[in-house]
C-alpha cells in the first residue's frame, strides 16, 4: 500500500478513506459508499476479492482478485470532517423580563478537566441547522482550571467571572449562576457534596440582557458548531426565574418558578432528553453519551438502572465521544445479481495514498447455498475498531514498510474514535463502538503486533488464513455475519451443514448465541476454530443498528473496569459483562472456555489417549506423531495467546471427548481471572497453572448435530507450513470435509 513514511509518524487524517453503512449486503442489493479525501481532487474506487490478507513474505502473501471490470470508478473527492463530542440539545425557556439562574451537579472522574456544563444562545430555534450563525446573545456555566466560570455575553458587553477554587474529582458538586439584569448583579457559585461552605463570587455590570428561548447545550457551547465540550457526568441540568444566594444542599431540588428541568432519569435506553418543566423542553443527545450511570443520588441499594432510575439520573459525557462520523454518502455501490459469497474490498486510491475497505457478500437468500458458511467475528472486529496499543514503535513500522503492510496504525490517527479497549480521556472506558466510521484495524495487511515468530496478525486480517486455506482446498464456503445473525436468527444458519467461526468470536449477542445452540441442537455442526470466544455480552438497540455497547463488569480479563452500579447496558438494561455470569459459559455451546492467557506466541497440542479410539480416527487420519502444531504465522504455534479448556461442570457436554491438549506453555502465560479464588486456588480446584491450557474438544449432539472446537487463537494461524499443508491443515480438512459431507 502507499503510505506515509512510518519513521515519522503522522497523525491527522488519511489521505482516502471512508466506511460503508453495514458490513455486508446481499446480491442485488447496495451499500452505501461513504468517503472522505483530506485533499481534495479526485479518486479512484475499484472492487477487489479478497483472498489473503498476511503480507508476511513467509505466508500465503496478500492476494486479491482484481474485480475492476465490475466495478471501477474515479469520482471527485471532498474532505469529510469528523465531529466528535456528545452533548444534548435542547430548546431553550422562553421567559418574563427578570433574573434567571442556570444550575447543574456535575461529577468528574479526574481533576483537572473543563468544559461547558450548560449554555444558551438566543438567535437559534430548535430545528435550526447546524449552518445557522449563532445569536449574539449566550449564557455559558462552565468548569475551567480555576473551578466554576461563568460567561454571559450580550450585544456591546460580556462578563466573565470565575471561582478561583478547582473542583475536585469524584465528588459531587453543584453549580450555578444567577443573573440579575435590573440591578446588574452576576453570581456564581460551586458547592462540592460534604463541604461545609460554597464558593460564590459576584460581580457587578450594568446593561446586561439574557437569552430568551434559543438554543440550550448542555456539555457543549456554540449550538451552530458545537466545541468545548465536558468530559464528566452530569445531572439535573435546570433553569429557573429568581436568583440563588446559596445552596446550602448541593443535592436539593432546584426552586420554583421552574422553567426548564431536564430529568435525565426518564429514557435512558434511549436518546431523547425530557424536561420536567412547564414548557415541555424534549430534545435529544447527541454522540451518543453514556446513560445508565450513577448520579447524585445513587444509594448502592440497587444496581441496575431498570428498578431505581432516579438514581441513575446522570449522564457521562466525553468530548471524545462518536455516534456515527455522519460523513455524506458519496455513491452506492451495487452487488451484482451474480456475484459469489464472500470477502471482498473496495479499494480507494488518491494521489497521496489509498486504502481499501472491506465488506462481505452473503448468498441470495433464495440460493444456492454452499455446504459451509463462515462467520465472520464482525462483532469482534467493531469492539477492536481502532485499538490504539501504543505498539507502534521503530521497530513495528520497519516490518509494515519491508512487508508493504497497511501503514495506517490507530496510534497515529485518534481522529477515528477509539475502540472499547481503550478509555475516554478521564480515564473511564469507551463502552461503545460505531461502525459509521473508518476503522484501520480491519484491513488485510494490518498487523497488530511485531509478531517475533509470525506476522502479528489479529481478527479480520488475522481471519483471511482460513478465507485463503478454504480457497486452497476447493472448499466451497459462503459467508455470513455475526450482525446478519443478530438480525435473522436461525434461519440464517439453517442452509447450512457445517458453521466454521473465525480466530476469535468474543462479543456475542443473546440473540446470536441462541441461533447457535438451536442450531447444533437441532443437527447442525460448528466448527470453533478460536481461543478466547463467546465471552463478552454486548447490546444492541434496533434504532441503532452500527452501535454495540460492551460494560465490563466483575471478571474476565479486562482493558477497564466499569464503575460499581454500572454494570448493566443502557441500551438494552441487561447486566453486561461476561456470559459466564450471564449464565451462558462458553463451554455450553463450544465445550470450552477461556482458561489462560500470555504474549502473542503459541506452543504446540499433543493427543490425548481418546484420540487413538476407532470411532476417532478420522479426525486425525494422516496426522502423524503425538505432538503437532509447533509452528504457525500466529505467534509461532497452534496453541497460544489466548487458550480454551474444556469444563463438565461449567457446560461442556459429558459425551465431550478431549482430543489433544495444548502442552509446554510458554512463560508468559497466567490464568484468567475468573478461574481464580486467591493467588493459589482456583474454583475448579487445579492449581493456577494446571488451568493454563487449551484443549481440541469434539462432541456430538442428540440431534445428530457435532461441535469441534480447538482451543486457540492462533490456530488458524498454522494452517500454513509451507503452503497450506501439515498436521493442522491436514487435521482441520478432515473435520471440516466430514462435518460437510
């Protein structure tokens, strides 16, 4: 690919990029193209098959089908800016001539930060677009580095005035401003839960004149392009006629005459914002902000948001937060009538670089239907979009220059929104991930890691050695998606005789579980071909179908702990975290669970005496030696990074044969968390490190329908030895021609 120079990292936009509105669609059918060039001029967009995406030398190679004669296409391009920063949206109180105070309780998880709480301009109405200019006339209550600032402009005027005590983290504190224009007075004032005194400073000008209706933010100023937006958590945003000398409560209820209270304890799976007032203020949130958080009032008597809503009447917003990037849509593209299932790429290239994004083709629904169908991890792959590691040093970006590999890395390019790996900037975790947007980790050639024995790739890319390993065998597949699943359930499934997954299908839905059993349950076989999957529950709401949110509650193996009371999803208000303790353990569909855990590098499996029985020896006929799988392009063995075990009393069938077991682990590895009673017992009763293993399982169902899983995110990654040939490739062609025929 043609990139900047990674010696001198950038940071910024790319030179051509963009997404599409869903991650697959069906012949016949569109996607819409969504393209954003930082520079201007034309581009180029022509379609592409994908069939390998390691650039590694020592692999399969990149491989693509050069598909131009079907689609190819050079369009005038235009930059697409990204706005990123939630805040809600409102119409501002029409009011009698009088002092009016604006008030908020405001919650930051970290000292230091600032932002707008609650402004409003006059000049604007509610539907005004965002291209309207703004009205000379605003209130703005905000947090600077010197405490509570307050702001209040007018036509030949402006006061600004501030408390000059910074407001500390995690406690509660109370803000407002009362104005009076007849006497000229301003007050401002902060008063922090447990303090004994509030801070209040007042000033005095002459001819001051306030917003009437208007536009009303809150977290944000500026309603025709919104900035300085808050990072924290806010509650009862309000405004009422009269002033306040002081609060002597900073949790008491705002006074009367009311005009404007917006309980944010009312919707909070959703995106509207109700006011309590007497004009009926509705409007919305913008960027999708986290709901469903402890507010002011939370006693810890109840935990989830659905039986004490009141108490969860706070909304945390982040000015890092990205809904959708809302970019214009700058054609379609059509997918043939005639074109078959599968990985495919529209390659976008520019004067000063490219990109390709990636999608898949389903089967026509009437048909016909190969007898395998992959399940694309897209689930996965958006929980990962944009996972900044801070891996990319000298040393990665010499390989991804040798190797020709995408030199695009999310280190370099925050513009694109983060992945829910990685935390918002008061370090509480990003609990949502968008598609509408960009995401350069899903794109062949992307490497995760400077992979010392393999070539460091992880999920969608990482997922293209099976793609390649079923091309190179003749294997007929379609492929579908984790989303298409979600969306249709079983019958999805159905046409199908065999389900292979790819590497790592963490993130599921209830829905897409559910359509799994029922599927092997009623005589369909799945092929399990990853470590470390169904094991995050993650929400999803019809209205906002590019969204999935994750709350990273008690357990697992974590990148952030949700707060305490915030463990269930505001989208659905279901308890969030893992499915073990959603009483769904891995083991139930797979027959096994994440058991350990290490650096990026594998070891290899040895068989198990129930390998030998007769009514076995299909599965590893031609597979020579009891060790196997000591080698790979993922981490340099089979059995790595991320390991499964089987476990009868968490689910795994009885009927469950274990088949061979990961062996010599390396000394990275540790048990996962939620194995683990103290430092030296775990809830199985082995000792930690006897935990740490993965295990190739088989079992059949009463139905006829069979499960082979093998424990591993990296074995797919030794499909390849010297071409694709070996124990692993030779093991998996068994299984899969079997469990097809």
């Amino acid at each position: 690919m043609i990139g900047p120079d990674m010696a001198d990292p950038p940071s910024g936009e790319l030179p051509v990029t963009g997404y599409f509105d869903r991650f697959s669609a069906r012949p016949g059918g569109a996607l819409a193209v969504h393209v954003s060039l930082r520079d201007g001029g034309t581009y180029r967009a022509r379609l592409e098959r994908v069939i390998s995406g390691d650039p590694n030398p020592a692999g399969p190679g990149l491989r693509f089908e050069d598909l131009s004669h079907r689609f190819d296409r050079t369009l005038p391009g235009h930059r697409q800016e990204i706005h990123a920063g939630s805040y809600a949206r409102l119409p501002g109180p029409r009011a009698a001539p009088g002092p009016l105070s604006w008030t908020a309780l405001v919650w930051m998880a970290r000292p230091g930060a600032t932002g707008t709480i609650i402004s409003q301009e006059a000049g604007l109405s509610q539907e005004a677009g965002l291209s309207q200019e703004a009205g000379d006339t605003s209130v703005v209550l905000a947090i600077g580095a010197a405490g509570a600032e307050a702001r209040i402009t007018w036509p030949g005027g402006r006061v600004i005035l501030a408390s000059g005590v910074p407001i500390g983290r995690r406690r509660w504190v109370r803000l407002w401003l009362s104005v009076d224009p007849a006497d000229g007075s301003v007050r401002l004032g902060q008063h922090a839960q447990g303090d004994a005194a509030a801070r209040i400073v007042t000033v005095r000008s002459e001819g001051i004149a306030l917003p009437d209706g208007g536009i009303v933010l809150v977290a944000a100023e500026k309603a025709a392009a919104p900035t300085r937006h808050f990072t924290g958590k806010i509650v009862a945003p309000a405004i009422f006629g009269g002033t306040r000398a002081c609060w002597t409560d900073p949790l008491a209820t705002v006074p009367n005459p009311v005009l404007a209270a917006w309980d944010f304890a009312r919707g909070i799976d959703g995106s509207d914002i109700f006011d309590a007032g007497p004009q009926a203020l509705h409007g919305r949130v913008l960027n999708l902000p986290t709901r469903g958080v402890t507010g002011a009032l939370w006693s810890g008597r109840e935990t989830c948001w659905r039986h004490a809503p009141d108490e969860y009447a706070a909304i945390h917003f982040h000015a890092d937060d990205l809904d959708d990037c809302a970019w214009d849509a700058d054609f379609s593209l059509p997918i043939p009538e005639d074109l078959p299932s599968g990985a495919y790429a529209l390659r976008l290239s520019c004067a000063g670089g490219e990109d390709r994004l990636p999608f898949y083709v389903l089967p026509r629904r009437d048909g016909p239907h190969a007898p395998v169908a992959f399940l694309a991890s897209t689930f996965t792959y958006q929980a990962y979009a944009n996972h900044a590691r801070g891996n990319a040093d000298e040393a990665y970006a010499a390989r991804v220059r040798d190797w020709g590999a995408s030199p695009y890395n999310p280190d370099h390019y925050p513009v694109y929104g983060r992945s829910t790996y990685n935390c918002h900037s008061d370090h509480s975790g990003i609990a949502f991930s968008s598609r509408r947007r960009p995401i350069l980790t899903m794109r062949p050639s992307f490497l995760t890691f400077n992979d010392a024995r393999g070539s460091g790739l992880r999920h969608y890319p990482a997922d293209t050695h099976l793609l390649a390993w079923l091309e190179a065998k003749g294997i007929a597949f379609d492929v579908i998606t984790d989303e298409d699943l979600d969306d249709e359930g079983l019958s999805l499934l159905e046409p199908y005789r065999t389900i292979l997954t790819g590497s790592h299908p963490e993130y599921h839905t209830l829905g897409t579980l559910d359509a799994l059993q029922s599927y092997t349950g009623q005589g369909g076989r799945l092929v399990y071909l990853g470590g470390n999957g169904f094991y995050w529950r993650i929400a999803r709401r019809p209205d906002l179908p590019h969204i999935i949110e994750i709350r990273r509650a008690e357990g697992g193996i974590r990148a952030w702990a949700a707060e305490t009371g915030e463990y269930h999803h505001a989208l659905d208000g279901q308890l969030g975290g893992l499915w073990r303790r959603n009483r769904r353990p891995p083991q139930l569909l797979a027959g096994v669970g994440f058991s350990g855990q290490g650096l990026f590098e594998g070891t290899h499996y040895q068989r198990l005496p129930d390998s030998y029985a007769p009514e076995h020896a299909w599965i590893f006929e031609g597979v020579e030696g009891e060790a196997f799988g000591a080698y790979g392009l993922s981490g340099g063995g089979a059995a790595g990074f991320e390991l499964d075990r089987a476990d009868f009393n968490l689910g795994t069938p009885e009927n469950a044969i274990i088949l061979a077991r990961s062996a010599d682990p390396p000394a990275s590895f540790v048990t996962v968390p939620e194995e683990l009673l103290t430092h030296i017992s775990t809830i199985s009763g082995e000792t930690p490190e006897e935990l740490i293993r993965g295990e190739i399982v088989y079992f059949t169902t009463p139905s006829g329908g069979a499960v082979f899983s093998v424990g591993s995110i990296t074995f797919c990654g030794s499909l390849w030895r010297d071409g694709f040939d070996g124990p692993i490739s030779r093991l998996l062609e068994n299984v899969v021609r079997r469990f097809a025929g």
